[in-house]
C-alpha cells in the first residue's frame, strides 16, 4: 500500500466522529427492552454482539431470550445521542447517566418492561 492511501486511511480514522448515547436493544418477540449508555455505539453494539453469540453476555435474563428467541428477533438501535460538546471538561458519562435515567423513566411510564 502506498503511502498516500495509508495517509488518506489514517486522517478518515483520526477524523471519524464516535456515535455517544443510549443504545437498545428490542426483543421483538417480547417487547422487553436492554438499555445501555454508551461513549462508543459501534464498539459497544460488535462487543455485544459477540458476547450473545458466544452465551456470555452480562445480562442473564437477555442472554437467556437471545438463546431462546434466536438473533433474528433482536434489534440495536440508538434511542438518545450525545452530541460533541465543545467544552474540554464536559463530563460526558455523567450526562450519559441523566439520559438513561429519563429513558428508563420513560419506559416506566408507558409500562414497557426492560431486562
């Protein structure tokens, strides 16, 4: 590979924007929802992924369904996003908490039931 292709790779990587916020995953068979805040969606979605797959993810129960119910029946999906903030000492995982703490509010409201 030459090296203004390594160049072109490394600047798209150096410059590529990480998706923040709050994650669910839906088990349509149910309706039951998995929360999660997360400071890098696409990693937090392939590590979850893999440790389904693998029967050892950290949430029994969800575990259980997806073993059960199979993939197909599961979705990933960004409910809330974080957005950049310009402000260097923003404390992003506090934020991250007062967002999961309004969806789970939420979701007690409308009495929908998560793992």
């Amino acid at each position: 590979m030459d090296k203004q292709v390594k160049k072109k790779y490394r600047e798209e990587f150096e410059n590529k924007k990480v998706a923040m916020g709050i994650l669910a995953i839906t088990n349509s068979q149910n309706g039951k929802i998995f929360l999660k805040s997360t400071l890098n969606a696409e990693a937090w979605i392939n590590r979850t992924r893999f440790m389904l797959k693998n029967g050892q993810f950290e949430n029994s129960n969800l575990q259980c369904d997806w073993t059960s119910f199979g993939e197909d029946l599961f979705s990933f999906e960004m409910i809330e996003v974080l957005v950049e903030n310009e402000n260097p000492f923003f404390d992003y995982r506090r934020e991250l908490s007062k967002m999961e703490q309004t969806v789970f509010e939420s979701l007690a409201k409308r009495n929908i039931e998560h793992y």
